[in-house]
C-alpha cells in the first residue's frame, strides 16, 4: 500500500479479496500471507474510505475469518513472526529509542 494513488491501492485490496475467495485454504501459502497480510493492514489505516473498507474485507476473506479457525492460527504465526523480525531489526540498528518506538507501535 505504499502507492499514491487509492485507485491502485483499491484494486490491489480486492485483488487479494478475490484470492482469499477462491483459493482454497490449503494452497493459501505463507509465502503470500506474510506480505500481504502486513500490507493489508496498513491499508485499514488510510484516510481514504474506500481503500480503507477494501483492506477490511479483504482481511476477512484472506484470514478466512467468517470460515474456520486454521487460518486465523496461520495468521497469528506470521503476526508474530513479523513482530519478531521487526524487533530484531531494530535492535540490530542498535538505535533503543526505535526499539521503543516499534514495541510501542505493535503493542
């Protein structure tokens, strides 16, 4: 989502609404959820409505949130993955006040 346009941005969320639709569960691969899922949930913090409401539903059509609870475990994996490996970062820079800042932007 770091595109300018919201057209762009729009599209790329129904893209992936799409997907989570029609790609069933097992061939949902984490290779794809791991971007994705990160990018998506930036897009539910844009000013623009409609890119807003379009990341919301795809979340809930690529987490499968309304079907079964497999993919809500797969979800909380990569969550925490990333979560790990932004601290890691972080901490690697050797910067403590950006170490402060993520835990309290992911908290």
């Amino acid at each position: 989502m770091n595109h300018s346009s919201n057209e762009v941005k729009q599209l790329l969320a129904r893209v992936c609404s799409v997907l989570g639709k029609t790609v069933p569960p097992q061939q949902m691969a984490p290779e794809f959820l791991k971007p994705v899922i990160p990018m998506l949930v930036n897009g539910t913090k844009e000013k623009n409505s409609y890119v807003k409401a379009n990341s919301e539903l795809a979340l809930v059509s690529v987490l499968r949130l309304r079907h079964s609870d497999d993919m809500q475990q797969v979800a909380s994996l990569l969550t925490l993955f990333y979560i790990t490996f932004v601290l890691s970062a972080c901490i690697e820079v050797g910067n403590s006040s950006q170490v402060k800042l993520s835990r309290r932007t992911l908290a």
